[in-house]
C-alpha cells in the first residue's frame, strides 16, 4: 500500500507531474504504459488480491509456477526435482526454467528501472530521474516474480525420454487429490508429454499411478488434468509428481513441450452410510443415512441430500449443516518430506481441519428402488457427491426368480463372498454367474468357491462358472498384454491354456453344471467362422 505521508504524496504529486506531461515516441509510449499498469497493480494490490483468494479456496496444496522461489540457486532448474537418469533417459536431454515469452520478459524487466525510480521517491519524498538502483528493491523484484515474469520448464528434445521427479510430500487418506497443469508442445512428433501424480505408501512405494492426457505435436498452451482419486487408502502417507516426455516413434528425435502451473489439489472426502442391513428398508421404517466429510476447512459448511426415486424423479432434497465429528487419528509424517519444500510451495493456510457428519432421516411408504445422494457444496471448496442404492420391500418370502438372476461381478474379498448367499435369501434370484478362474496354487481360493457353490445350491440357485480374467501369473503366460485378454485369443491354443484350466475345471466340475467362456461384454467369438467347432474343440 502507499504510504500516508507527507512525503510520500509530495513524492507521487512530483512523479506525475514529471511523467504526464511527457511526449514519447511510439515505443516508448509502449513501455511507459506497460510500466505504469505494472505501477498501479504493484501499489495498489488489492486490484488483484481477489482473483489470489480466490486460488487459495481452489484447496492447491503445492504448486510450481517456476518462478524465482521455485530456483533458489538460480541454476535454471526447479529445487529439490531430480531427473531420471539411464539408457532410455540420457543426460543430453535438454530441461531450464525458462520465459513463456522472451520478448514480454525482457521488456518486463527493463519496466523494473521506472518503478526502482518511483519505489525510491516513495521512500526519500524525492523524484530523482537520473536514480540508478544497484539491485532491484526487494518488495518489486518479489513481485515481478509472483505476477508479471512468466515462466515455465522446458524439455527440448534431442532422442531418447526424459522425466523429471518432485520431492515427495505429505498427503492424507481423508482427502480425495487430483493434479491440474499447463502444457504447450512444439513440433513434438513421434514423442508425447504428459504428468503424473503419484500416490505412495509409508515406505514410498507406489500405490496408484494418476496420469493425465498426453500431448503431442504442435499443441497452444492447455490445461490438463489427472481423475480424482476418489477411493480411499489407508496406506496414502506421500505424494510425488513426476513430468514425462516419452519417444513412440523412432524416427523422430526433435521437438520441445513446456509445463507450468503445477498444482496438486485435494477435496474432502465424503462417506455415505446407513445401518440398513444390505440397504434393504421394510415399508413405514425409519431410516438413518449418515454423511461423513472428511477434511473441512470451514465451520458452518453444509451438505445438500437429494432423493430421487429409480426414474430418476426427484422427491426429496434438503441441505444439513455438518455437526463436528469426532476427531480420527492422524497419520505420523515424521520421515521423509522436506518441510522447508513443502511449507515454501504449499498455498494452503494453518486453519484447522475437522471432520464433520450430517444425519438425513427417511421413511418409505411405498416398496421400490431409491437412491440417495449428497453433494458437498461450495462452502468447503470443491464439489463433491456420494450416493446408494436403497430396496424398500416387504418382508415376504421371495419367490423364486426362474430363468432370471444375477452376474456377480468378483469375489475379492470376504464382505462380497459372505453377501451372496444372504442377498440371495432377501431377493431371490434362479441362477447366478460367479468367477472361478483361480490360481492353482491358491487353495484357499479354490475351498471358497466350492463351499459358495454348495450354499447356493442350498437356496436352489444353479450356478454358471464364469471363465474370466485368470489370475496375474497366468495372464502374463497367456498373452503378452491385456489387449489380448479375449477368450478367443485365451481360448485358441489349448497347448497353452489347458494345462493352466485342468485344476479349475476338475475342481469346481463337481459342483458346477454350467460354464461361461470370458466376461459378459465379451464378444470375440462373434468373428469366428464357426464358432460351435471352436468351443466344441
């Protein structure tokens, strides 16, 4: 802000005094207009403190911008990022900070002269036009670097791939994370670029892989983005960016891409419950449905419930404020992040975090298929929505389902297993497709899914055994990668497949009549000649 002094208004009354009444020439006018708008937004900052608020409740927790405190040591390079380095990475590969626009930096620097000068009479009460600083006063080179100087890291390449990796920092399973930037390429053919978040666990090995859209080619300057990891992970402890530029076609070794504006972003987390035993409601029964945000910033945030009924008809909508939760237990991060690092690019502020819950009360009068949404609204940053799924019947015996039934999806844990046969028992279903393409080694597998197939026979469902999706050690003997994952082509060789299938087959063969050959959007068969002859074979 400007000073409230005497001196200081003699200062600015004698700057415009001798500045305004001055005839340039057509460039120079250029210039004292580019320095005269930097002027006003330099002493005058609140023209743009709104646009940066409004940045800090996008929840960016880290960001490169690669300005001056993104290169500390001014060596062109962001600090603590270390490049890969072996024989599909070689050092030749070109990577600076470098200016979006050279000739909008230097005539951007050669502004910082004028406003040393009126820094200077500011300061003194006196307008001196032959002033020559020695260095650029502080406050005015911080700010040149926040809003006017505009760079990016540049990858130009020369053969080969290149990545450049962010020291790791630390994230949170409470919170759902996504990563944004800006990239521009040129002449990049035959290369693609792209960035990376990764999601590591304590021991900083890799959880998840985020990657957003690659680019290639001639492409302007465009934002990209990562999903949003929405699935919780206890494991979560670190994050770690990584910048990629990879060779697809040998034939070209040339081109260059450019990344700025790297921002890693988090949202809290939502959690939608209720104590309705596999979300099933008898009709006039009340009904809870708790939501749990994971993560807020700021008391007095609410979240809005919607339910529609299974046409998709809105029938009731309500928004609850968030009561504070009891406080879970947070994670240790005493080793390996560099606290410096992350307290200098982190844009998030030191206001407390608390979890909070909203309780929804229902009742259903008339038996059908609802479902129930919650959306967590602008007041706690970035929008976000849960929903279920909730069966309102009588508490009659289902009716057998006939030739209908259920294609169970997988078996990956004990919840889904333990579920089927009780689900089975509440809604009744004539025949049920389950996965049985177990690894031979794995007995407990295989004891499951024969004690499975015995209960619901017990409830008089006939099963089909799926053959599908066989476990990674036999995927990997199979084909080479998953687009080979057809039956057609897991099917073609038996030389290959029926040494690996005998133990399924003479194992669950006992219990199961029926088999299906690959998923149930598996068409593959469909451009066989004779199809019959192939699956009789």
């Amino acid at each position: 802000m400007i000073p409230h002094s005497n001196r200081s208004r003699r200062a600015l009354k004698i700057l415009l005094d001798r500045i305004v009444p001055i005839t340039f020439s057509a460039a120079q006018n250029m210039k004292l207009a580019a320095s005269l708008t930097l002027l006003i937004v330099f002493f005058f900052p609140n023209l743009t403190s709104r646009a940066w608020s409004q940045r800090l409740e996008a929840e960016t927790i880290l960001s490169w911008d690669f300005r001056r405190q993104d290169d500390t040591n001014l060596d062109q390079l962001p600090d603590g990022w270390k490049r890969r380095r072996d024989r599909e990475h070689p050092a030749f590969v070109k990577m600076q900070i470098t200016a979006k626009d050279p000739e909008r930096d230097r005539a951007s620097k050669s502004a910082q002269h004028l406003m040393s000068q009126v820094w200077h009479a500011l300061k003194t009460g006196n307008w001196n036009p032959s002033y020559i600083p020695e260095v650029t006063p502080p406050e005015i080179a911080e700010f040149m670097d926040k809003f006017v100087l505009d760079n990016c890291l540049e990858v130009v390449m020369q053969g080969g791939n290149a990545e450049y990796v962010s020291p790791i920092f630390p994230m949170e399973s409470r919170f759902a994370y996504r990563l944004r930037g800006l990239v521009d390429t040129t002449k990049l053919y035959g290369h693609t670029a792209w960035i990376e978040l990764h999601l590591l666990d304590s021991d900083e090995q890799t959880l998840r892989v985020l990657p957003t859209a690659a680019s290639t080619g001639d492409s302007a300057w465009h934002r990209v983005e990562t999903e949003l990891a929405s699935e919780q992970d206890e494991r979560l402890a670190w994050g770690r960016v990584h910048i990629k530029v990879d060779k697809s076609d040998a034939t070209y070794f040339e081109g260059a891409a450019r990344f700025d504006a790297l921002a890693v972003m988090r949202q809290p987390r939502l959690r939608l419950t209720t104590p309705l035993p596999y979300q099933i409601a008898s009709p006039g029964q009340p009904v809870v449905v708790t939501c749990r945000a994971l993560g807020i910033r700021q008391l007095g945030s609410s979240v809005e419930f919607l339910l529609q009924d299974c046409m998709g008809e809105t029938m009731r909508s309500e928004k609850i404020v968030l009561q504070r939760a009891a406080p879970g237990e947070m994670p240790d991060r005493s080793s390996p992040a560099d606290a410096h690092f992350v307290a200098k690019h982190s844009n998030v502020g030191t206001e407390e975090l608390f979890d909070g819950e909203a309780v929804w009360k229902l009742q259903f009068d008339t038996p059908g298929l609802y479902r129930v949404s919650v959306n967590l609204g602008r007041d706690a940053g970035k929008s976000t929505r849960r929903e279920l799924l909730i069966a309102v019947m009588s508490a009659a015996e289902p009716f057998n389902a006939g030739p209908f039934g259920w294609s169970w999806p997988d078996l990956d844990s004990d919840a889904r297993f333990q579920a089927l046969p009780e689900l089975v028992r509440h809604f009744g279903a004539g025949w049920i497709k389950i996965p049985i393409w177990f690894d031979s080694t794995d007995t407990n597998a295989a004891d499951r899914l024969v004690e499975l197939a015995d209960r619901l026979q017990v409830e008089g469902v006939k099963c089909v055994g799926r053959i599908e999706n066989p476990p990674k050690r036999l995927r990997d003997m199979l084909f080479d990668n998953d687009d080979q994952a057809y039956s057609v082509s897991v099917f073609r060789d038996p030389a290959a497949w029926e040494p690996v299938l005998e133990p399924v087959l003479t194992r669950m063969g006992l219990k199961i009549a029926w088999f299906q050959l690959g998923t149930d959007d598996d068409f593959s068969f469909m451009g066989v000649p004779d199809p019959a002859n192939m699956l009789a074979d």
